[in-house]
C-alpha cells in the first residue's frame, strides 16, 4: 500500500496510521520508506539495511 499526503491529504495519512497501529502493526523506516509490520518481524527486516523501528508517519 502506498499513501503520501500530497496524494490524499495529512489528515487521511494520519487516519491510516493511526488504523493501521489499531490492528497492531507498528511503522519502521528504512531508506525512507514506510514499513508496517507486526511487533517482533524487526529481525526479518534486518538485512535491508539501517532501520527506524516504531517510527511517527510524518517525521
């Protein structure tokens, strides 16, 4: 899934986030890009590099 406020606005990105977090996933960054993922597959993501676990949207 791809969302980007430029595209569907702050407001609609931050409900998905916050409905995302609701089913318990939680954000992580690497390279700049949004992952969700469910608590404790950080180890999974590892090998893509230099991660930003549990990380705000919109920072």
């Amino acid at each position: 899934m791809e969302y980007h406020e430029s595209i569907c606005g702050w407001e609609k990105c931050a409900e998905i986030h916050k409905l995302l977090q609701s089913y318990g996933y939680i954000l992580t960054k690497c390279h700049g890009q949004c992952i969700y993922h469910l608590p404790g597959l950080e180890q999974e993501l590892q090998s893509l590099g230099r991660l930003q676990i549990n990380y705000d949207w919109h920072e």
